[in-house]
C-alpha cells in the first residue's frame, strides 16, 4: 500500500510533504532539496507513483533546479517490480 512517505530519508536533505496518499497511489513534494547545492541552486520536486497492483507499480517525477542564473526543468517517468523485501541476493 501506498499510504506513508517512501521518501523522508534524512540523507535526502529535502523537506517531504505528502499532498494525496492512498492505498494505491502517492504523490509527495519535496522542497529545498540539496541538488544542485554546491552551485548556489535550490530544488523542488513532485513525485508520483500509483500501484498497478501488488508487484507493479509506475510513477513520474518533475522538478526544477534554480539559481546562478540559471533555470533548469526535469521529467521522469519511470515503472517497477517488486523484488523482495531485501535488496540482497537481487
């Protein structure tokens, strides 16, 4: 289930709000997050992710980095598949 924040590690440096959770699909916010840190820039982005069903799931993120004079805007979408409850031996 989709319903609790995927994202709020503390290495992330982001500050995560979640803005729609349900048992099957998740969208969360992140704000003044660190890339692009070392340049003078701050970023945001939005994540989404809907499950398909128990092993699948599908998602997209978008952002924009600013600062320095510059203005940059990203685009992803990405699918996955459950593999386990560890990522060892995968």
């Amino acid at each position: 289930e989709l319903n609790s924040n995927p994202f709020g590690k503390a290495d992330e440096k982001c500050t995560w709000t979640v803005l729609n959770s349900t048992g099957t699909d998740l969208e969360v916010r992140g704000t003044g997050c660190q890339m692009g840190r070392d340049y003078g820039m701050t970023s945001d982005v939005t994540v989404k992710i809907h499950a398909l069903d128990s092993e699948h799931a599908e998602g997209s993120s978008a952002g924009s980095t600013t600062g320095g004079g510059y203005d940059v805007h990203h685009h992803a979408t990405y699918v996955g598949k459950w593999m386990g409850a560890s990522c060892a031996g995968h």
